[in-house]
C-alpha cells in the first residue's frame, strides 16, 4: 500500500503515526534554516541558537503539524482531536514562551518575529482569510523558509541586513520548490487509487511497451525532495562546523 508521504514508515500504530505526524526530513528542513540564519551572523553564541531551534521545533516541528492534521486527517493518524489540540497549544505557547525570554534577555527586536510565529502558525494551519489566504504558497515559502532564517540572525546580531535578506529571498524560494513537489507527490499518493495506461520506449531497432504506474508518476517528485533535503541540511551543518 502507498504511504502518505514518501517518508512514511511501517510499524505499530502508535510509533507510525508520532513519526509521521513530525514530518522528520521536512522539520529537519526548515530547522536547518534556522541554523542559516544563525551562522551568517558575525560571532555565533550557541545559547540563542539553541532556544531558536527549540523554539521553531515545538511551533513548526510538532504544534503546526498537529494543527494540519486537524484539516481532514491528511496523514491518517489516529489521534483524537482533543490530543492534537492540547498538543498543538502546548507546543505553541511554548515556542512563544521562549520567544519572549529570548527577547527580554537578548532584544526586543525578536518580538516581532514572535508575533507573528504565533500568528502565522495558526493562520497557516488553519486556513484563516477569505478563501483561505493564508494558506498560499508565498505564505508557506515566507512562513516556513525566509521567517526561520532571519529570526535566527535577529536572535544573534540583534538587527538585519541586506545580506540576510537575500539568504531568506533563496530559502522562500527554496521552500517554495518543495511546495511544489511535494504537492505533486501528495496528490499522486493519497488521491489518485490506480493508474491505467503505458508508455512506449523506442529506439533504433524496437519498441517497447511497458505499464504506467502512479509511482512512475510521483518517483521522480519524491527524489528530488529527499535531495533538496540532504542539500540544505549539509549546507546548514557545514555552516556550522566553519563556526567551530
């Protein structure tokens, strides 16, 4: 049987539906932003870096993906509204919690980015807007790539630049290519039952008939996402190494 995604894992119910209701590679993903952002900076103090991946962990990596799942059981998990809410708002009001130590400790200039975390978190989720206009693709890529990125340099330099801004232009512009491909894979997995039909292959002496499958379909859209993912999270890492 077809998983959800393509990072779906079999196992007992429980184990499954924790995993996959984390988005491991996609979390990892977009934490790597945070550490991007991070390492532009100047001189790297390790104590905000750490509080900013803890942060976006709980509001991205756990509450947002508990507030999607709300939308139509998307990953088929068997957790009951209640638990995915109380996990949701626990998560969130924490991530803010930290945003505003972080902020009386460090600088104000992180409130704003706390605002709207524990704006656009919900207002993604959720769906909120005339004809769900938060929930667009330029939010996504602002949300889920730019926003990490310059909220990790404000934590360590205390203000922006125009070369953080360019840095958080690439990874809007990243995040939107995996919007993309992983739209289309999601809509081949869990939308799509079977396939019918055949391609055929033709060369200088015959030609061959084979099957088309919906993996054939979206093979190619999961593989570029499992490279996309590698990708920013060895730059990230390697980033971080040079600040060592």
């Amino acid at each position: 049987m077809t998983g959800v995604a393509w990072y779906d894992v079999r196992g007992k119910k429980w184990v499954r539906d924790i995993l996959i209701l984390l988005h491991p590679p996609y979390t990892i993903w977009h934490l790597s932003y945070v550490v991007l952002g991070a390492a532009l900076a100047p001189a790297l103090d390790w104590e905000p870096l750490i509080w900013t991946l803890l942060a976006f962990f709980l509001a991205m990596g756990i509450g947002a993906h508990c507030l999607d799942e709300l939308k139509g059981r998307p990953l088929k998990t068997r957790f009951s509204d209640l638990a995915l809410w109380i996990t949701a708002g626990v998560s969130i009001a924490g991530a803010i919690a930290i945003g505003a130590v972080v902020g009386v400790k460090e600088t104000w200039t992180v409130i704003p980015c706390m605002v709207f975390g524990g704006f656009i978190v919900f207002a993604y989720t959720l769906e909120w807007g005339p004809k769900g206009f938060f929930h667009r693709d330029e939010w996504f890529g602002a949300a889920w790539g730019a926003f990490p990125v310059v909220t990790a340099y404000v934590a360590q330099t205390h203000s922006v630049s125009w070369e953080i801004a360019l840095v958080a232009a690439a990874c809007l512009l990243y995040s939107l290519a995996q919007r993309v491909l992983s739209r289309q894979s999601r809509f081949w997995r869990r939308k799509i039952g079977e396939v019918d039909g055949h391609y055929f292959i033709s060369d200088d002496y015959r030609r061959q008939k084979h099957n088309l499958t919906k993996e054939d379909i979206y093979a190619p859209a999961d593989l570029a996402l499992k490279y996309m993912t590698w990708t920013v999270v060895a730059a990230a890492v390697g980033m971080l190494v040079a600040k060592i």
